[in-house]
C-alpha cells in the first residue's frame, strides 16, 4: 500500500492513483507512451547517432571531440584555418598515421552528401546507406532521425504555446460572459476563417520561413482549438456554489479562475493534447510538402515525402517517410486515447 502511495517518488492523491491506474490498464497506450518517449530522446542525440564529424579523435597523444568542438584543419596536419573535414582522404590518413578515431553509428549528417555512391543517386539502401539516399545523395536514415526530432519538437512546441492562448482565451470567455464572450466569440469567428494556407503561400514569398518563423505563424491560428472546450468549462462552472462563495469572501476573479475553475476544466483538455500535438506534426509535415515549410535542405518528413512523391523509381523513400509517419502519428493517437482513459470518470481499474 505504501508503495502505491507514491509515483516517481512524489506522494498522490487517491483519485491521481485512480487515474494512473487507468492509464496502465489501456496497454496499447501505455506500452506506446513508453515507445514514443525512446523514439524521442533517441533522436534528441542524433548528432551522437548520425554524424559526419568523428566522435573522438587521439591525435599525437591528444584527445579531441569534433562532434562538439570545432577544430581547423590545421589541428590535423592541413594547411587550412577553415574547419576540418573529417570524410577528406588528406585529413583521415592523417589522423590515422598518428592516432585514431571513433565514427557515429552513421558516418553521416543530415546534409551530407555521399560522393562515393556505386549508382546515381537516389541509390538503393546498403551496408553503407542503411535505408538508401535521397536524390541528392543524402543518407535517408541520417535524415530521418533528424527529421523526427524537428518534428516532435515543433508539435511539442506548438502544443504548449497554443494550449496556453487557448485556455487563457477560454477561461476569459466563459468566466466573464456577456459582452466580454459575445467579442470574442465574433472575433474566433472571423479569426478562424482567414485563408491560412494563402497567407502562408504569400508570407513565404517574402521571408525565409525557418523554424521560429513558422512556428509563430501557425500559433497565430492553432490556439483556438481549445477555446470552445475551455469556455464550456468555465460557463458551467462559474455559477457553481464554491465559486459564488469565494466571489462573497472577496476573493478576486484572477484567483477564482485559476485556483478554482481551471483545475477541473484542465481534466477535459489534458485529453486532448496528444491529438493537438498529432496535429501541429501533420501540419508542419503538410507544409514541407508543399514546399512552404522549414528551408530548403532542412531534414523533414514532408520533404522526404516530396522527394518519394518526384522519385517513383526509388521506393524507398516514399515507404521510409510513410511508415515513420504512420507509426509515429498512431502512436500518439494510442496515447491520447490512454489519457482520455484516465480522465473518464466511468472508467475504473480495480
């Protein structure tokens, strides 16, 4: 008893132990959780995993670390001052004529061109080329788990600063009503139905899209997803007997919302964060298909699907961003699913 009292060494409450208890019963989320997690923080060290610089290189009895310190070439013996190239002929005999080096599991980063293809490029996977190379000769695995870690991280992102506007939005709507509902809802309204793809086609015609760029773009039009839920919330709670008794006691509105209010309206929207986060990655993944999202050369699953899209001769590109999509994307709505679980209260694991 006194171990299911606790969850990663914090006690919780009886109805916290309920939920988590839920959670584990849903296995197919749970187990997902745990998949999608390992996928993540897998890629969070992609230059450790797929690199084109070496891991460590002992170098005349000195150790060196080109995968996070940037070294000249004439560190190696070169004649340059320009940052060594470590896949040049000249600078691998060198260091292997006076020391040795350690190599990522992948000799490639996500723009590294193989020169040394035994066919045109898009070339079939090898030993070498484990999942192939794209049509610019650019290992598909190296960009891949690269590709990954852009994407959750943008739906993460995305995620959390749009969860914020909208319950914020939310909770100003259905705590106040009235007037103060009735603009806002006007406002959502007209908010909602401007041509977001159109301002993206225009806005990408005059600036570099890049990650931030995008990022607040999209955030400028995905906050609204949980307003409707959030202003439910707090417009059937706002005549609740505890919320009148702590507005006779005086207790001001920003209080009242946020310690008393907001609470129980987070239960409903927790269980959709795994779905707005499976959206913001369809989103950026549209967007890098067409051609509007992250800069040309990024590492993107939409851009490899392009790629599989205008090279039908090479398969494997198409299957390789299809698959990481649909595993990726199921995984989530697992989760989801196990969180919507949790949070039911008609569910209870005994």
């Amino acid at each position: 008893m006194r171990r299911e009292e606790r969850f990663l060494g914090l006690k919780v409450t009886p109805l916290t132990r309920r939920r988590l208890a839920n959670f584990r019963g849903n296995r197919r989320g749970f187990w997902s959780l745990w998949i999608f997690l390992l996928l993540f923080v897998v890629s969070l060290f992609a230059e450790f995993i797929a690199n084109d610089k070496p891991l460590f290189v002992d170098y005349k009895g000195r150790w060196y670390f080109p995968v996070l310190v940037t070294y000249p070439e004439t560190t190696f013996g070169g004649d340059f001052p320009t940052e060594a190239d470590y896949r040049d002929p000249f600078v691998q005999k060198e260091i292997e004529a006076n020391g040795w080096m350690v190599w990522p599991l992948i000799p490639f980063s996500y723009s590294t061109i193989n020169y040394h293809l035994p066919v045109p490029a898009p070339a079939p996977p090898s030993a070498v080329d484990w999942l192939g190379t794209d049509d610019q000769g650019r290992d598909v695995l190296a960009r891949l788990i690269y590709g990954f870690r852009i994407s959750v991280l943008f739906g993460l992102a995305l995620t959390v600063f749009s969860s914020i506007i909208g319950v914020a939005a939310g909770a100003v709507q259905g705590y106040f009503g009235g007037l103060t509902d009735l603009l806002f809802q006007r406002f959502i309204e007209l908010w909602s139905n401007l041509p977001t793809l159109y301002l993206l086609i225009i806005l990408s015609s005059i600036v570099q899209p890049n990650f931030w760029w995008l990022l607040g773009l999209m955030l400028m039009f995905s906050w609204m997803s949980l307003v409707d839920l959030v202003r439910a919330e707090f417009l059937r709670a706002r005549n609740f007997d505890y919320v009148r008794a702590a507005k006779a006691l005086g207790v001001s509105d920003p209080v009242i919302i946020v310690r008393h209010v907001l609470p129980n309206a987070m239960v409903s929207t927790l269980t959709f964060l795994p779905f707005i986060l499976n959206g913001s990655i369809t989103t950026l993944t549209s967007l890098d298909f067409l051609g509007f999202g992250l800069p040309a050369g990024s590492p993107s699953l939409g851009e490899l699907l392009a790629e599989g899209k205008a090279n039908l001769q090479a398969p494997w590109l198409g299957i390789t961003a299809f698959l990481t999509l649909a595993v990726m994307l199921s995984l989530l709505i697992f989760i989801g699913e196990a969180v919507r679980d949790a949070f039911d209260p008609r569910k209870n694991v005994g």
